[in-house]
C-alpha cells in the first residue's frame, strides 16, 4: 500500500525528470554530495495537515518543496530563474491532474560564490489539498 504523498511525490519526480532532463532528480537530494554530483534535484513533501471533512472524507493540505543544485556562472541567478520556469509549469501541470486547489507559494534562489564556480538553490514551496476517504490514505477521491 502506497500513501497518496508517496505517490505524488514519484509522480513529481518524474513529471520535473521529463521537464528537466538535464537534472539528476534524486530520492536522497538532501544527503551531501560533491559538487561533481551537480545539478541535482528532489522532491519533498515535509508537511500534510489532515482534517476530516465529513464521516467520509478527509482534506489533506500537503506542503511539496521542489529543490535543485546547480553550478552555473556569472548569470546563476537567471539559470535558476529559467529552471524555475520549467519547474513551475511541471508540477503545476502534474498538480491539475490531482487537485481542485493547488498553488506555487515561494521561490527563493540563494548563491554561494566561494567555491572555484558558483553553486546556486531553488527552492519553490507548492501547496496542494488532496481528498481521500477516511481511513484509506492510499487513494485520491
């Protein structure tokens, strides 16, 4: 039995591996790694705050954080802008598929220039609200 977060996450994985091919879309992207491991990307649901709707019906707000690693140039800012671009189509797409309310809520682009080339993270945070039957966590209504 697969949990629908599990499931969303796998499906943003490989919505985002289709839309950005260029990136390793990675299950453990919060592990270390070496710059040569760059870009890597991942996916993370770190919060679902569920509520009953009903006898039936469960509302489940999910929090999806779509992080990627770069190294990149002088223009780092404007990559990770333009993978945004890309990022933001994908999981939104993806997210029509599953949700009624869904949403991009932050993008924040940092850059560490201390390192021989510039390394760069985006961070975009969706929201999406999932419903499930109550007691059966595995299945979208």
């Amino acid at each position: 039995m697969t949990h629908v977060r599990t499931t969303l996450r796998t499906d943003l994985r490989e919505a985002l591996a289709d839309a950005i091919p260029e990136i390793t879309w990675d299950r453990r992207w919060w592990m270390k790694g070496s710059d040569q491991q760059l870009p890597r990307g991942g996916i993370a649901i770190n919060r679902s705050s569920d509520q009953r709707t009903d006898q039936d019906g469960v509302e489940r707000a999910v929090q999806i954080l779509v992080i990627v690693k770069i190294l990149g140039g002088d223009d780092i800012d404007d990559e990770l802008d333009a993978l945004s671009v890309r990022a933001e189509r994908a999981v939104l797409s993806h997210l029509d598929t599953v949700s009624a309310l869904y949403s991009l809520r932050e993008t924040a682009l940092s850059v560490d220039d201390k390192g021989e080339r510039p390394k760069g993270e985006l961070v975009m945070e969706f929201t999406a609200m999932l419903w499930t039957e109550f007691g059966e966590p595995e299945e979208l209504e």
